[in-house]
C-alpha cells in the first residue's frame, strides 16, 4: 500500500471515529431528542416478587406504597378475552393446576398457591393472601397515575389489541410502555399503537450491541424508547457456584463484560443509571434519541 493510501485510509478513519465519539457524546447534534414520558430509578418486578406473591393486587399495592417509579407486570389473554395479569400462560407453577389461561374463562382461573418460589432468586419464596389473578384494567383503574411495564406473553394478535384498547380507554399512552423479548410480538405492538412507546427486542439489543462496538450506534435513529435487558449476572443468584463450569462462568462474565457497560447507556440517556427490577434482575434505560 502506497504511502498516499495509507494516508487517506487513516485519515477517513480516524475522522469516523472521531465523528462517532463526539456523536456517542452529543447524539442530539444528529437526532432530535425524544420526549420523556417519564423516568423511573425503581421499578417493581411482577409487583414486587419477592415481597407479595407476583402479579397481584397485594403486590401492587405495596410497590407503590413503598414508593416504586414503575410497576412491571406480564399479560395473557383468557378463552373470553379478558386481559389478565399472568407471568405464565400455563398455571401448574403458580396455582398448581395444569392448564392454560387462553382455556378457560375468567370466572374459572384457579388461585395461585400460598406460596411461590421467586424465579430469579435462588431459594427465596414470596407469599400472600391475595392469591386472586387481577385483570389489567383492575390495575389501571387503581394506579391510574402510575407507570407500568406491560410484558406481552404470547404472540397473539387479539391480546395486543385488547391491551391497546384498554390503554386508551384509561388514557395511559404517556405512562405505559410494552414488548417483549420476542421481535414479532414487539413489531405487532408498535404497528397496532405506535403512541404507546415499546421495548427492544432481544434481536434489537444484539443489533444496538453490533453498532456500538463498531461505532455505529449514534448514526442510527432509535424507534424504541425503553432498553430493558436481563442482567447477566443474575444467572449467578440461580445456580449453585460450585454445579457451574468455568465455560458457563466465563460466558456470564463476558455477556455482562460486554452489556453493562456505561458508555453504551449513556448514549442512550446521558443521565442514564442503573434501574432496579425487584431483585436487581433487569437493568432499563429510558431513550433519548
């Protein structure tokens, strides 16, 4: 290579790398900065899971009178329509009944056992009293000035408008955001309503992961507004120590090496801290470009 070409070749990318520093810095120079609904440093995981048995109106209840920013809860649908508040489509673990939600009714959901392992905490139990599954709009109508995190279980069309329909019907755009995991689902969400704002998808975070470390991430406009990843070091808080090889144990080393990392979130919401989701299982950061 010519000294001529060396030269245009470190010049381009050392001018791409500072174009990306300074816009990794100040990405509103690229993008116009997205209204902040709201920003929330303690979010309650299924209600508090952990405290009061998950997704309940006790748990609930507790979260915000604790003084919670956000309450996370997961939706299915019932064999009648209605949008209950579930972690699971299948109840055997939390009522220990074999069946799914989506057939049965309402009226003949089973009540969640007394006590309930805590799923992302090992050998930790939640209990309570109030073992009834609550229905999303019961939610909405008591914490109607509170912000929720609607989990979208399954893949089902008739649920993603039923939740649509009920989040307009409380007027809850502005204090409500929803997806899931899954990027079909999140992609139905967004077209179904797109003023509810909507969380990445796992095949979004890989992509946000990708153009980050190639510098490339403040050159990209993001359509989503909540960046909500299991932290990986939670897979820790499940497992014995010692039932763990040293592969699994580098590989959860290296994932949270690699996502939780503060120049990647910054960029994302320069005031951008560490959320907590009931045990400190999640890490969420609300977008500002």
């Amino acid at each position: 290579m010519s000294s001529t070409a060396a030269f245009y070749l470190l010049s381009t990318l050392g001018g791409y790398l500072v174009t990306s520093f300074l816009l990794l810095k100040y990405p509103t120079l690229l993008h116009q900065r997205k209204k902040q609904r709201f920003l929330s440093k303690h979010i309650s995981h299924r209600g508090g899971a952990g405290e009061n048995l998950e997704n309940t109106m006790a748990a609930f209840q507790h979260a915000v009178k604790i003084g919670t920013d956000m309450l996370e809860l997961d939706c299915h649908i019932t064999k009648d329509e209605q949008v209950v508040v579930s972690h699971d489509e299948n109840l055997k673990r939390a009522t220990g009944v074999n069946v799914n939600i989506s057939d049965l009714k309402y009226c003949e959901l089973p009540p969640y056992l007394g006590k309930l392992d805590v799923s992302f905490q090992r050998a930790c139990q939640c209990e309570g009293k109030d073992n009834r599954i609550p229905l999303l709009k019961e939610v909405f109508e008591a914490f109607p000035n509170t912000p929720i995190n609607i989990d979208i279980k399954v893949n089902n069309n008739v649920l993603i408008k039923k939740v649509s329909e009920l989040v307009k019907r409380y007027n809850r755009e502005h204090l409500t955001v929803w997806g899931n995991a899954n990027y079909e689902i999140v992609e139905k969400c967004y077209k179904e309503n797109s003023d509810i704002p909507i969380l990445f998808s796992l095949q979004r975070v890989l992509l946000i992961l990708g153009l980050f470390f190639t510098g490339l991430l403040p050159f990209v406009p993001i359509r989503e507004q909540f960046f909500e990843i299991p932290m990986p070091s939670i897979i820790l808080k499940l497992k014995e120590p010692h039932t763990m090889s040293r592969s699994q144990k580098f590989l959860i080393w290296l994932s949270d090496l690699l996502l939780m990392r503060k120049a990647l979130f910054e960029p994302l919401h320069p005031a951008s801290k560490r959320n907590f989701e009931g045990h400190c299982s999640y890490l969420v950061v609300s977008c500002y470009f």
